[in-house]
C-alpha cells in the first residue's frame, strides 16, 4: 500500500490559513447571526438522606458552644481545693495514642 505525502497538505482541512465560507462556496460570507439572550437558569440540589442527616448534625453541631464552661468550671474548682487528681498513666496512654495517630 503506497501513501502520497506530496498531496498531503494541498487539503484545505491541512492549510496554515484559515478558509472562509466564501472561498470554499464561492458565495460571500454572511455577518454570524447574534445569540439568543440566555436567560438564567436555576439550579437545585437534591441530597439522600445520609446527607440531609449529615447537614442536620453539622446544625446542631454548630449551635452548641466550643467549650464546655460547666466542665472548665468544676475543674477550676477542684485546682482551687486540691482535689483535681491526674492519673500520669492515662495521660501517658493519650500521648502515646495520639503519636501513633499523627505518625503511625
């Protein structure tokens, strides 16, 4: 099977300038006709029911305050009269726990 690649770039399709309408038809070019207006289209999103409840948790999520001030007062308290007790273990289990979390 022989291939011409002497003709190759004598299609217009395969040119480096652009072919007009007219030069190809031989009729003479029309003014592109202008859009339509586009009106606005409205958009809407429909959620499953695992995200409605996600959004509804997220909600009530929010509603609730950062810090909890009845715990940060009763601990104040027991700092006051000595009888706050850390547990060293505990502690070190958490710091252990959240090292193997953060690296692995």
């Amino acid at each position: 099977m022989a291939i011409d690649f002497n003709s190759i770039n004598n299609n217009p399709a395969n040119s480096s300038k652009p072919v007009t309408k007219e030069a190809r038809d031989g009729a003479p070019a029309q003014a592109p006709a202008t859009p339509a207006p586009v009106s606005p289209k409205s958009e809407s999103v429909n959620l499953s029911q695992s995200g409605r409840t996600l959004s509804e948790a997220e909600s009530a999520l929010s509603r609730q305050p950062e810090i909890d001030d009845s715990k940060v007062e009763s601990i104040r308290q027991a700092l006051q009269d000595g009888s706050f007790k850390i547990d060293a273990e505990e502690v070190a289990q958490k710091m252990l726990d959240m090292d193997n979390s953060i690296f692995g």
